[in-house]
C-alpha cells in the first residue's frame, strides 16, 4: 500500500533513542519542498505518539504509519 504513495526523500533514524527522530525531524523537514514526503525509518516506540504530536504542532502531515518487526515508517508530508 505504500506503493500509493509518492516518497520524496527516505530518513533513517534507526537506533536513536526519544527525543531524537523528532529532533531530527524538525531539522529535516526544511529540506523538503512543500508537498513532498518523507519516509521516515524509526525504531523508537515513542514515535508513534511523537510524530503525530509534532505533525499537529508543526503544521505538517502524517499520511501513514506503518510498523514491520522493530522498524516504525511513517510518511509525513511538508505542507508549510
């Protein structure tokens, strides 16, 4: 199903520990154009509920989640 969804951009923040995919986040989503996605690769639990919280606050996009053994993808979208 991730097929449907055109990535931009692949980010890799396997291993960190929370705060940091968040942190990493915010400094990523500046070299994305408006309208562009990136696949983010996690496998901090806490991201399920930090992404979310940081799209909602950052005026940008969660489009899907997924999760595969320990690895967490989420799409999010640039949309400011």
């Amino acid at each position: 199903m991730s097929d449907a969804i055109q990535v931009d951009k692949v980010l890799d923040f396997k291993g960190l520990p929370c705060p940091m995919p968040i942190v990493k986040m915010s400094q990523e989503i500046n070299n994305l154009k408006v309208g562009q996605v990136a696949e983010v690769h996690t496998t901090d639990p806490g991201s399920l509920s930090d992404f979310p919280a940081w799209a909602a606050t950052s005026g940008n996009q969660i489009l899907k989640t997924e999760q595969a053994d320990k690895v967490i993808k989420i799409y999010v979208k640039r949309l400011k």
